[in-house]
C-alpha cells in the first residue's frame, strides 16, 4: 500500500476518536481550571499578606505620630 491511498474508516473508529478527543479535552478543560483556582488563591494569599503589612504599617505610623505630640 502506498502512502497515498487512504483506507476508509470505520463508524467504530471515528467513534472511537471522537471519544479520545472528548477525553482529551475534558482533560484539558479540568487542568486549566485546576490551574486558575490555584493562580486565584495564590493572589488571594498574596492580597490578605499586602493587607496585613499595609494594618501593621498603619499601626506604627499612628504610633510614631503619638510620640512626637
């Protein structure tokens, strides 16, 4: 058989490619969601750390003023 002659494919196998192309994606589709809860919550870790130095920042500028007056 030469390269260029095609054989037809059957109801089965085009079933059955369609089936790992569906499996493929859906794979797919769960790590990339995966992947964006984890990239949110590291954001959300990131932003709860900024406002936790911003409160302590903001404790000891209040306590710097009150030592001056």
């Amino acid at each position: 058989m030469t390269p260029s002659v095609r054989t037809k494919t059957t109801t089965k196998e085009n079933a059955m490619l369609l089936l790992h192309e569906e499996l493929a994606r859906s794979h797919q589709e769960r790590l990339l969601s995966e992947s964006r809860r984890q990239v949110r919550a590291a954001r959300l870790v990131a932003a709860r750390r900024w406002a936790r130095r911003a409160e302590a920042a903001g404790r000891r500028a209040r306590a710097a003023s009150l030592a001056v007056w």
